[in-house]
C-alpha cells in the first residue's frame, strides 16, 4: 500500500499530465488566471467532503494542544510513563492535522477561523482527563468514517484513502482510553497512577 505522500504525490502528478494533454500553451494563455492556479479536481470536491475536513482538522488540533497540555501536567507531577504515552498521542495528532491541512491545501479552499474549543478537563482529576480523551478520539473517529464514506461517494479515492489511517489513530485511541478506565474500575485509581510513575 502507497503511502500518504506517495498518494499526494501521484494525483499531482496525474493532475499535471492531464492540464499538459488537454491544453496547449496558446489555450493556456486565453484561461484567467485564477482557473490556472487552482486546484480543482472535477468530479472530485464537494462541500460536504470538504466541511468534514474542516472538521476533522479542528478536532485534531484541539487534541494536539490538550494532550500537549496533559502531558505538561503528568510529567510535572510525577507520572512519566502516563506523560510519555499522551505527548506521543499528541505528536500523532498534529501529524494527523497536517494531514488535514495538506488535502485543504490541495482543494484550495480556506479553513478559517480555527474552532478550537478550551478543554473541559481538570488539572488532578485523572478520570476526567482520560474520559475527555475519549470523547474526543471518538468524535474524530466519527468524522474520520463519515469523511471516508463522503469521499468515496463522489470518487475521490485520494481523500478516503489519506483519512484510513487517521480513523485507525482514532480507534487506537478509543482501545488505549477504554482500556484505562477499566483498569481504573478494577485495580482502582490510586493503584492505576501508581504503575505510571
């Protein structure tokens, strides 16, 4: 399987050899500007794909600077291997915002104003840290899934195959905070922070 940037790669190749088939420079020269720089792929956009990329950036930026935010706050109090797995979380989902970006990027279009809401956890309240990163590695699973399907019911391969792994991020991050909760219910939550020190 191709990687994301492979993919990236060949549509602009791809995009590129059909603008150089189908025009000659004279044709070219006649087109107003602005349909030369644009990236408009016919067939390919649609607003709905495009609203959930919106989406689906500002949720993994909101995780980035929240999981960024924790793992501050873990370290600082003395859990180092809670800390280290949530700022790899963190790093993961600004890659997955990059992601995002690139795509918007390539459909030309304006991802403006940034909705990233303030996060509703609490400094020392364990549970409500890690049941506010569930809520929200499911929300960007949701998004992810309903990006895929959008994509793919206007053919644009591209995008559905550029959001399989960030829905797969977002379904390792449902496993990883599930998980927690239940050794929390089952060892107790002064025994679970007691391993992550």
């Amino acid at each position: 399987m191709k990687s994301i940037e492979e993919l990236i790669k060949n549509q602009e190749v791809i995009m590129d050899s059909q603008s150089e088939e189908t025009l000659s420079p004279n044709e070219e020269a006649t087109l107003p500007e602005a349909e030369i720089q644009a990236q408009e792929v016919p067939g390919y956009t649609s607003d709905s794909v495009i609203e959930l990329l919106k989406k689906s950036l500002n949720i993994h930026w909101q995780q980035t600077t929240s999981l960024s935010a924790q793992a501050v706050h873990l370290e600082r109090w003395g859990y180092k291997k809670l800390a280290d797995i949530i700022r790899q979380d963190a790093e993961e989902e600004h890659q997955h915002s990059m992601i995002n970006l690139k795509r918007l990027e390539f459909f030309d279009t304006d991802y403006q104003p940034l909705m990233i809401n303030p996060p509703v956890w609490k400094r020392h309240d364990m549970l409500a840290m890690i049941q506010y990163n569930l809520n929200s590695v499911r929300e960007a699973s949701v998004t992810e899934r309903a990006t895929i399907v959008a994509a793919r019911a206007v053919g644009d391969e591209i995008t559905a195959n550029m959001m399989i792994p960030l829905l797969q991020g977002s379904e390792n991050g449902i496993e990883l905070y599930e998980g927690y909760l239940k050794l929390i219910e089952q060892m107790g939550l002064d025994n679970f922070l007691s391993i992550q020190v």
